[in-house]
C-alpha cells in the first residue's frame, strides 16, 4: 500500500477542535501516517535532534502532506522551523538527499480562523490565502516536489459540530482519493 504522510503542526496554544476533527478523520485510514509534530517535538531542539529520523521519514512516504492553522497569515513556526532544518539539508546543504524525493506529490492542508470573504482584495485580509501561501508552492518547486492545490478550510473559529464534520470529512476523501492513486516513478 503506497505511504500518505501528513505532518501537522498545530501548536495548541489554543486547543485544536478544526485540525483536531480532521486528523480524527484520517486517522486510522489504510496507507495514511499523520504525525503531530508539537506533540512529538515540544521544543524546536528537539525536532533538530531528530533530523535524520525526519528525513528517513520523508523516504518512506510517497505523498506529503503538510497540515497547519494559519497563524498570523502564515505557517506556524515549528513548520517554517521543519522547512529550516530538513528542506534547507536535503535541497541546499546535502542535495543528493533531496533528490530522492523528486516528484513527491505536496500539498498543504490549512485551516483559517477568518471567512473567505475577508481574503481578498479590498477585503480585511487583502490577498486570497492561495497567495498568502505561495511560498510553500515555491518551496515546492525548490525541492522538487509535485506541487497540488491546497486544502483550504474558511471561518474555522466560527465552525459548529455539523461544520466541524463537513471539513474533516472533505479532508478525509481529499486523502482518501489521494492515497488511493499510484505515485509516478521517479
Ligand atoms: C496565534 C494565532 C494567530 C492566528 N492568526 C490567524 C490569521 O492570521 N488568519 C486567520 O484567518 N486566522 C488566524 N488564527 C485563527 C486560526 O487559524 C484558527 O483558530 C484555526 O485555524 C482553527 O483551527 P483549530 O481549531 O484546529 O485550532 C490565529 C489563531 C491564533 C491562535
């Protein structure tokens, strides 16, 4: 059975209920490994202590997903801190790594406490969040990887249980159909 991995980071500084249901959804799916990364990595040494295991991680799997709140627009920082300490080794420092990743299909998985219509131009938040997160399409494109639209989840602090469901469920058939397609060779 080919290998989904989804990397979440959600910090918790506020307790997950959007993230949280969507991992629920997932969890337990043939093919499918979430990991949260704050869990495993409370603090940021840690994660860079475990450098090579992250990597190896990344060699097993034939798709990635990477799964996080939008925190001030942006990432959150143990993912931009992923990105420093694994993408930057395997794409900048020791390239013939990364390449054993070419063509990993990627995309990331966000949800945003503000509705669509503040994502905009002319709206409060100005840009459309597919911009805001451009740069994960370059890094994408950095390393190799067979970039994929997001999965973008609007409103998410004004969600009730039914919409809560709604999301984790359109996550988890994103998953599903996805895992259940053939990864190209390399
Ligand atoms: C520190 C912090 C910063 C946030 N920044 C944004 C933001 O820039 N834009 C936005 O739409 N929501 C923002 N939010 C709201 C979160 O994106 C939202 O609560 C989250 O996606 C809901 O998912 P969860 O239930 O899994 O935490 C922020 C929340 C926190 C705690």
């Amino acid at each position: 059975m080919p290998g989904t991995l989804i990397l979440k980071f959600h910090p918790g500084y506020v307790p997950s209920k959007v993230n949280a249901a969507m991992t629920a959804a997932v969890e337990g799916l043939d093919g499918v490994e979430t990991v949260d990364m704050y869990a495993l990595y409370p603090h940021e040494e840690q994660l860079k202590a475990a450098e090579d295991a992250e990597i190896e991680r990344l060699y097993q799997a034939d798709r990635l997903c990477v799964q996080f709140p939008i925190h001030w627009f942006a990432a959150t920082p143990r993912a931009m801190a992923w990105q420093d300490l694994v993408l930057n080794r395997m794409f900048f420092t020791h390239k013939e790594e990364g390449k054993r990743l070419k063509g990993l299909p990627f995309f990331v998985a966000a949800t945003a406490g503000q509705g669509k219509d503040t994502y905009r131009p002319g709206g409060q938040n100005l840009y459309p969040l597919e911009e805001l997160l451009r740069p994960w399409e370059c890094t994408a494109n950095q390393s190799h990887f067979a970039y994929e639209p997001p999965f973008l989840a609007y409103g998410a602090d004004d969600y009730d249980d039914a919409d809560r469901e709604r999301v984790a469920e359109e996550f988890a058939a994103r998953i599903k159909g996805w895992t259940a397609t053939k990864p190209e060779a390399n």
